[in-house]
C-alpha cells in the first residue's frame, strides 16, 4: 500500500513538473529567432500575408521572425517539413485551404495529415475568387453562362491555374449546383488572363488580383464566390445572388505551428496575430488585397479546418477529379 501511495505521489509531482516546464517554457518563449514557413512561392498570396504577419510579429514578440520559402506540390513540400519539425514554437507557417483542406480530398498518400500533423493557430483572412470574362464576351451575367453551357454542352470554358486550385473546384462548383457542364483549362504556371481577354477562354474564376483588371474594364466580372460582395467591386453580385443560392467559395490562408507545440505558446501566437490584424495599418494592408480579416481562434479553426476538408473532399469525389 505505502508502495503505491509512493508511485501515485510521484505520478502526481511529474504531472505537476510537466505543467510547470511547460508554462516556464512559455514564459521564456521567444528567445530567438522564429521560421515562418511560406509554402508556396514568393509573391503568392501566402508569402505575401507571411511577410505581412512576421514584420509585425517580430516587432510585438522582439525577436526575429523569418519567412522561409518552402514552395512545391501545392503546399505538401513546406507542410510536410512543418509536420516534422520540432515542436517549440520557433517553427510556424502560413498554410492554407489549398495545402490544408483541399489537398486532404486530392491526394491519399500525402506524407503529413492535414488535422493530426498540426496545431491550428488562427485564419488570417478570407478572399473571394471573381469570375470574368473578356469585355467583348457574349456573357452579361451568370444566366448568360448557364444557358450557354445547357444549349451547346462542352462549349464553354473556363481557365486556372491547376487542378484542385480554388479556382479549379469554383468551376467545379459551378457545374455541380448549376447542373451544367464547363470544361476546365488547366494552366499551370502559365497566366490565364491574356486568354481569357483574348477569348481563347471563355472565363476564369481568379483571385484579388484581377481586382485592378476589372476597374480598368480590361475584363467584365459576373460574379464574386463569396456569401457577402466584395468591397472593392460593390456592384458585382454574390452567385448566391446570381441564382445559385448553395454556392460559396472562400479561399483562406492561415498559421500552424507543428503537432505538439505547447498550448500556452499557441494562445500566445493567436493572441499576437489577433492584435495585429486589428491595427489600422494591416487592416489598410490587406483591404488592398481584398482579404477579409479574421483571426479565429485555434478551436473555432480547428471546427472550421475540418468541415472545409469534409466539403472538398465530397466535392473532389463527386467530380471525380484525379491528379496525374
């Protein structure tokens, strides 16, 4: 009897020490540099939000936050290192709907998992993909789009920039509560734009960047992805309001850090990102961007992350997409 009062005494003080190490830990967490992990290549979206956040993070935490470049397989290259990497706090990354929800329902053999390898820390913001088309282009609206595609099947088109993208599985989406069939136009690391200004293909759904194509009148916008409209184009309905009323499509880029990070540094890192996504000058940042801030906290996300990858994959499934 005294032998077991002896073990569970110490089982007892080991719990409590491992509670005290972690919260010293914490206390002493960051006294160096930290790795923001990008992904994907410099100048996407990713990197630059990466960038955004790790300036101001260096200054709040009063170390140095790095943003690596980590890009290839659509994310799987940088997360994969993430997932192994120790899990200290001093290795983050910006991962998202592509690299942690998408790319769950597209490849089977990935080699880290996209809930288990990860501790969510927060959303940074949603964007919407727009669809356009040429200014010359028959299509007015989204009904144009429809008809079209019900009359002559297999005549309408619609670029991206590669299968399982945002912009792919938009067009997928399309198809699947339209009941219509769009064929899709991969790209790859080709821009689409020219050709879809030049007709070659009839539309594109694409991301902030062709914002400032539209408001030039370079290109006709349809339609925004999103549940809400955009800011920037105040006067191009949601596809919700086009008359697909299931439709939404909003890309998000987030931060993880690897599985096994101490819960007292993850509040720490969400907490800072929630304040730095409150300040005038980020927020200014990425209005320009036309990211909708977010800042949700890690459980929220961690809900959120796994009904987008439940989404995907039944969508992916459905349509029976396959990567070569």
């Amino acid at each position: 009897m005294i032998k077991l009062k002896q073990a569970l005494t110490l089982c007892c003080l080991s719990f409590a020490m491992g509670g005290i190490h972690a919260a010293h830990a914490a206390d002493a967490w960051p006294s160096r540099t930290i790795t923001y992990v990008a992904p994907f290549p410099a100048g996407s979206n990713t990197d630059t939000l990466g960038r955004i956040i790790a300036d101001q993070l260096s200054k709040k935490l009063n170390v140095s936050v790095v943003v690596e470049n980590r890009p290839g397989a659509t994310g799987m290259i940088g997360s994969t290192h993430v997932a192994k990497a120790k899990p200290d706090g001093y290795t983050i990354m910006g991962g998202s709907i592509a690299s942690h929800a998408i790319n769950a329902g597209l490849f089977p053999n990935m080699q880290y998992d996209a809930v288990q390898s990860f501790e969510p820390i927060t959303i940074i913001g949603f964007n919407a993909n727009t669809l356009v088309v040429a200014n010359s282009s028959p299509f007015k609206n989204v009904t144009d789009v429809i008809a079209a595609a019900k009359a002559e099947p297999d005549t309408v088109t619609y670029a991206s920039s590669g299968i399982g993208t945002t912009q792919h599985l938009s067009g997928v989406l399309l198809g699947q509560e339209a009941d219509i069939k769009v064929v899709h136009v991969p790209y790859g690391g080709k821009s689409a734009l020219p050709d879809v200004m030049g007709k070659q293909v009839s539309m594109m759904f694409e991301g902030p960047t062709v914002v400032p194509h539209v408001l030039a009148g370079s290109l006709r916008a349809l339609a925004v992805t999103s549940t809400k409209r955009m800011a920037s184009l105040p006067d191009v309905p949601t596809m919700r309001e086009a008359g697909l009323p299931d439709y939404e499509i909003r890309a998000w880029q987030a931060i993880f850090a690897p599985k096994g990070t101490p819960k007292p540094i993850v509040d720490k890192l969400h907490q800072a990102v929630s304040d730095i996504l409150k300040t005038p000058e980020v927020l200014k940042r990425l209005e320009t961007m036309g990211v909708e801030p977010s800042g949700m906290p890690p459980a929220e996300f961690a809900e959120f992350q796994q009904k987008e990858i439940d989404k995907w994959r039944k969508v992916i499934k459905a349509a029976d997409i396959k990567v070569q």
